[in-house]
C-alpha cells in the first residue's frame, strides 16, 4: 500500500522526468511537503487531448467520473491485480493512466518492544526524484480532478517492510504508460518490468509522521 509520501523537491527538480513546457511551468509555485495524505492534493502529469504531457493538481483519493458522491471506501490506492476489472478504476486505467511526482514514501512495521508502529522512509539512491504510476478522472458534477496511486505485491528490499508497495515506473517507460493507445496488459507488464523498485533505500523516522496533522520533517533513525 501506498498512504504517505514526501514531496520535498523543488518542481524545476523534475525537469528531466517529464516533457512539460517547462518555459511555463518552472515557475510553478510548489513547497516542500514531508507528510502527504490521501484527499490532500497533489500534483500529477497526465497527457492532454492532443497527446502532450501536462501537469495539474488533484484530489488523492480518486472520484470516478460517473460518481453522484464522494466514494466513502478507500480510494488512495488501487491494486495492479484489480485495475482493469474493477468498475471503480477500469476506465482510467483504460485512457487515463497518469504519473504522480514524488521523492519518498513511508511504510510501517510493528515495534516488539512496545507494539506501536515504527515509520519508515522509503526512497531511491541519493533521495532523487522519481513518479508513482497513478490513473486520474475528472468527474464534472462533483466539479473534481483526482487521483490514486498504483500498487503490487512487494519486491526486494521493500517486503522487508511490507508485502505490498507502490508502482514506480522507470522514466523510459513514461511515455507508453500515458498513451490511451497503450493496451491493459501492456501497460500491466510496464509496471512489473519497467519499474526501480530494486533501487529502493529505507531508514526508519520519528512516529511524529504516524498523525496526518505533522507536516514538519520527520527525525532521522530516532532512538
């Protein structure tokens, strides 16, 4: 699973990753953020009708475009084993698969000194940039654009921590998850081939990030 991550990066930072008009979008006003939740928002880069990249902000937490309400079931995450069956993500994930900026995210193990949950950061080498696999839908009645992030069952060194994790997508393999064009089951193997999550780091950080309320900047490997 994937319910936390960082954001600590300043936007230019992402310039390789995506090809935006960065003329215009460098200047794109973004903050530091150590402590990212579902229903905040977030910034995302999908293609635009034209097939160009473009970046926008939406909703973590994702409203399908045919929905009357916001969905009370958790919608943060949505499984690679189910996208493309179920009535809550097939149709994004048919023609509206998006990537979601980042630089880490957290996970949680249990303490056996006192049974209460240790977080950890989970990152690449060097804490660079990188993107989640994500889908997105723009549901006109509600008036919302939004978002969730992809997982699948974990691999090393992340099971370590947890048996799940969030879909990282290696940049060459950007451009095809974005095209519509793209079918279902290739953009399935995208995620399970063309991924960086081998290169993945950890170390654990202060509990202060285990409320939503802390936005500070976690402790290092706290005693």
């Amino acid at each position: 699973m994937c319910g936390r991550f960082t954001f600590e990066h300043e936007w230019p930072a992402f310039t390789d990753l995506y090809d935006l008009p960065w003329d215009q979008e460098r200047g794109r006003n973004t903050q530091a953020r150590f402590n990212i939740s579902p229903t905040q928002d977030v910034l995302i880069v999908h293609n635009d009708a034209a097939g160009h990249q473009m970046a926008e902000t939406a909703r973590w937490w994702l409203v399908p475009f045919w929905a009357k309400e916001l969905p009370k079931g958790a919608m943060f995450n949505a499984r690679i084993e189910t996208i493309g069956t179920s009535p809550a993500f097939r149709d994004a994930f048919k023609s509206k698969r998006c990537l979601i900026p980042a630089d880490g995210f957290y996970e949680w193990t249990v303490n056996q000194d006192d049974g209460k949950k240790d977080p950890w950061l989970i990152y690449q080498p060097g804490g660079g940039p990188f993107s989640f696999a994500g889908l997105w839908a723009h549901n006109e009645k509600l008036g919302i654009t939004s978002c969730t992030i992809v997982t699948m069952p974990a691999a090393e060194p992340m099971n370590q921590l947890h048996d799940r994790q969030p879909a990282i997508l290696e940049p060459a393999a950007y451009e095809e998850w974005l095209d519509p064009a793209t079918s279902g089951a290739r953009a399935k193997e995208l995620l399970e081939k063309q991924n960086l999550h081998g290169m993945l780091e950890f170390h654990r950080v202060s509990r202060d990030v285990n409320s939503s309320r802390f936005t500070g900047k976690p402790e290092v490997n706290p005693l």
